[in-house]
C-alpha cells in the first residue's frame, strides 16, 4: 500500500484528501499545514519528510511554495505531485524540472487533472489515431468562481486558463511560435483582468484560441468551474466537447447545487481529479509511465507567462526557442 501526506490543507488540499482517502491501494499518512488547524497531523514540514511511512507527498500549496516544497520532498526520498501551474515564475519552474531529472528513480507528476478526463483523453485518442486528420485549429474555453480568486496573485486569470494552455499543447504536441492575449476587468475590487482571450500561433501555421472567465456567482461556484468546451478542427473532421452543464442537481432545503462527476469526483464516483492520483500510484508502484511529466508543465508555464507579458504590453510575444 502506497502512504501519500498532504502537504497544504486549503480548498483543493481538502478536495485531494477525499478523493485519495477513496482509493484502493493508498494510505493518506497525514497532513501537513503551516497554518495549522483542524485536519493537520503533521506538527511540521521536517516531521513529514522524515516519516518512513511516507512514500510520496502531495503538494497543494499556493504556486510561489511549489518548488522549495518539490527539491525538499525529493531530496527526502518522497514521490511528488505538485498541483498546477507548476510555479510562479519560470525560474522556479524550471528548478522543479532540474530537481525532478536529478532524481529519476522517484516520480513526479504535475496537478493537470483534465488530462485524466475521458473527453479529453478521446479527444487526444481522435488526435493520436489521425482521425481528425491534419489538426488545424483548436478553440477552449472555461469559466471560473470569482470567489475562489486571489487578487494578488500575478498570474490572476491564467490560473485557470493553464489547464486549457495544457490541454492544446498536449494535443499539438508543439510548442507555439507566437502568445498573443487580450484581457479587461469586469470587477472593482482587483486589478486583474477577469476575462482573457488567448491566441496561440504554432510552427504549422495552425491556431488556437482560449477564453477563460471569472464569474461572480457565489451560488453555484463549482459547477461554473466545471463548465468547459473544446472544438478541434481538422482536415478530416472536429471534435466537440461540451461540459457547459451537468445532467443531474440536488434541490434541497439547504440550496440547490449541481453534480459534478466529470471534474471534481468524490469518493463514490471516480472524476479526474481522483483519475489522476491513480495513475500517480500506478507510476509509483508498477513503472507507469508519468502522463502528466513536469517537462510538460514548464512548457505550459512558459506560454501562460507569455499570455501575461502580453497582457501587459499589449504587443505578441514571440516564444524562445
């Protein structure tokens, strides 16, 4: 049995203890937080690190902790998944990938569950076995709770916005020439923009579009996170996706909320976000290959910050090479 701690017990730290406390085959040893409180086990990180009983760590702090936490664990013999975006600067993104290849006998995988999620996996199947053909354009878009945004947090917007940045670079399987984003704000209270159009131009000439939106419903926040689409357009035919809403809702006398089996799971169903974890024990335990690698995630890095010097300077940012 394979024994993960938790290190970082905010929205998605409670999120990620469910799903693995649901799973067959893994020990949850505990969970570390440097805020302390209900739930913590850990009296601190050094503590964790040195539990023998710990295989692996899960790592849900907030980006700029992302890679002290990561070269910690690994040189303490831990397994790593690190959630997204991989860091908060490229700096850091990259000393995430140096310290994961000087360690190759453990595993690290980044937190980019939608490459778990069966639409998006038959959509890379589509890709993979030609059937759409010579994939010319790629158009995403998501929307977001407003109420789980951090205003202070560089990236803002592109926080979200980085799992579909994944998504296209994984189903090119090219890095773009060209990043150009236009963005506004729609709300008084931060500076960042709330909703980003993103263009992404690759070394084929093909093209790829990205809208991502905060949204001030404070009612229904997780089935907005949910609400995803994707068209690929190819030589020899598209692929849609559609996840703008859910076939089932709960109405009781406490509120009324959507299901969402699709993107958060549960212990009693499986969704990405538990998808995910399985495939990080089947690394762990069997040699599985790692399908969400830190390389990848530093090349997402690399576009949403080109997405964010856009933003700024109004002008297309070239990639470097």
């Amino acid at each position: 049995m394979t024994s993960l701690a938790i290190i970082g017990y905010g929205n998605i730290g409670k999120v990620h203890l469910a799903n693995l406390q649901s799973l067959r085959g893994c020990r949850v040893a505990g969970v570390y937080d440097v805020r302390g409180g209900d739930g913590v086990t850990y009296p601190s990180l050094e503590a964790l690190l040195a539990d023998p009983a710990v295989t692996g760590v899960v790592i849900a702090t907030p980006t700029d902790s992302h890679a002290e936490l990561t070269e910690r664990a690994l040189a303490a013999g831990k397994h790593v998944f690190v959630e997204k975006p991989l860091a908060g600067t490229l700096a850091d993104a990259e000393r995430i990938v140096a310290a994961a290849q000087k360690h190759p006998e453990l595993i690290v995988q980044a937190g980019f569950c939608e490459r778990f999620n069966v639409n998006y996996l038959e959509a890379k199947r589509a890709v993979t076995e030609g059937s759409l053909g010579d994939l010319r354009a790629i158009q995403t878009s998501r929307l977001a709770p407003y109420g789980f945004s951090d205003p202070t947090w560089e990236l803002g917007v592109l926080d979200t916005a980085v799992h579909n940045l994944d998504l296209i670079l994984w189903l090119k399987q090219q890095a773009p020439l060209k990043v150009l984003a236009r963005g506004t704000r729609v709300y008084e209270d931060s500076q960042i923009p709330h909703s980003v159009t993103t263009l992404l131009t690759f070394p084929d000439g093909s093209l790829a579009t990205d809208h991502i939106a905060w949204i001030d419903d404070r009612n229904y926040p997780l089935n907005h996170c949910a609400r995803s689409r994707m068209l690929l357009q190819g030589s020899k035919g598209f692929f849609d996706i559609d996840l703008t809403d859910r076939p089932s809702a709960l109405h009781a006398a406490n509120g009324y909320r959507k299901l969402d089996t699709v993107i958060l799971g549960g212990p009693e169903y499986a969704g990405c976000l538990k998808l995910q974890f399985e495939s990080f024990l089947r690394s762990i335990e069997e040699g599985a290959p790692v399908l969400a690698p830190p390389e990848d995630a530093l090349l997402a890095e690399r576009v949403a910050l080109a997405a964010l010097e856009s933003l700024r300077s109004g002008q297309e940012v070239a990639l470097a090479a």
